[in-house]
C-alpha cells in the first residue's frame, strides 16, 4: 500500500519581519511590536520579530513584508532605526510591502518616527501599503510610561487590517 504526501512547500508563503527599536525602562514600541506579532501569528501568518541591534541588516531581504517601528524621540525616529536603516543597500527592495509604526506624545507638535521611517523605507524602494500606526503614550512617572486609552485596541486592530492586507 503507497502512501501519497501532501506538501505545501510548492507555493511561496510570504515571511513577515516586524522591526522595532525602543529606548526607554517602559519598552512601549516593544510591547506595540509583539501585540502586532502576536495578531499576524494568530492570523496564520509567518513572521519574526527582532529588536534592532538583534539583526543584522543583511537578513532584511528574506522577507517579503518588513514592518518597522521606533519611538519618537526628539522629534524624530530613534537613531537606532535610522542607523539601521541607512545600512540597508538602496534598491534592493523594489516589490518588498512595508508599513511603519511609532510611539509617541499626544501634543500639538510631537514629531512623528513612523512616517520619518515610511519615507526612508520608500526611498530604499520598498512599497508602503498600509498607512502608518501612531500609538499615544503617556507619562505615568519620572521615567514610565503607558498608552493613553484605546491605543491597545487601535493596536490590534490595524495589525488585523494589516493581516487581511497580506492574505488579500
Ligand atoms: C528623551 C525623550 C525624548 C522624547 N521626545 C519625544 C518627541 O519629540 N515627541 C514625542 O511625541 N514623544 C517624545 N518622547 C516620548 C516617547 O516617544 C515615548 O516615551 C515612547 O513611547 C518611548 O518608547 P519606548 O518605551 O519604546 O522607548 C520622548 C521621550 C524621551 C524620554
């Protein structure tokens, strides 16, 4: 009696890597980087998640979809991002989907790291499909912090639309 084996190892399935790079005792992009994690796991799909400083650049181009995010920090995003970043060859990534995230303040002027990021991410020629996640924070003490209400949830959320996004 012959057995017959299935394998979907035929068809291509599209690696995630979800970036972050996070700065203070709190590690609030860190914490936003594993909920969207968390979310495409639960959605089936395959995808890593690396603190910055724990990859090397070389690695970005094994994945199909790199999401990438850092807090705001004066004004801008983190220099751990942007270093990274600035390491990655240019066009190198035409046809690669990318989205950004941030953490930053609620104010009238605040900077923002997820669209600083965006822009560098299209200039290396990755294609944005999905519009930035801005996750407000606050600060709970001296050096702590928390998300404002409601960031959890919108969290979670975009990073549904994002998984529906990615199976579409
Ligand atoms: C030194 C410092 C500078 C900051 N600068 C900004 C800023 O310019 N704009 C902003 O919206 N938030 C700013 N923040 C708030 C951070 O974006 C916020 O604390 C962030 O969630 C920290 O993320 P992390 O815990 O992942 O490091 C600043 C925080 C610190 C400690």
């Amino acid at each position: 009696m012959s057995s017959i084996q299935f394998s979907v190892k035929g068809s291509e399935v599209m690696r995630v890597l979800v970036l972050y790079d996070t700065v203070s005792e709190s590690k609030m992009t860190k914490q936003v980087a594993e909920s969207i994690t968390e979310t495409l796991k639960e959605n089936g799909i395959d995808v890593d998640s690396f603190y910055v400083k724990d990859i090397d650049a070389a690695k970005v181009k094994e994945y199909g979809c790199l999401i990438a995010g850092a807090p705001t920090m004066a004004f801008r995003a983190t220099v751990g991002i942007m270093d990274f970043l600035n390491a990655l060859g240019e066009s190198e990534f035409a046809g690669i989907k990318a989205a950004t995230f941030d953490t930053q303040i609620k104010a009238a002027i605040t900077g923002n790291a997820a669209k600083g990021i965006e822009k560098k991410l299209e200039k290396l020629g990755f294609t944005i499909f999905k519009e930035p996640l801005v996750v407000y924070v606050e600060r709970k003490d001296k050096n702590l912090w928390q998300f404002k209400a409601g960031q959890v949830e919108k969290t979670k959320a975009w990073a549904q639309e994002l998984a529906k996004k990615l199976s579409e």
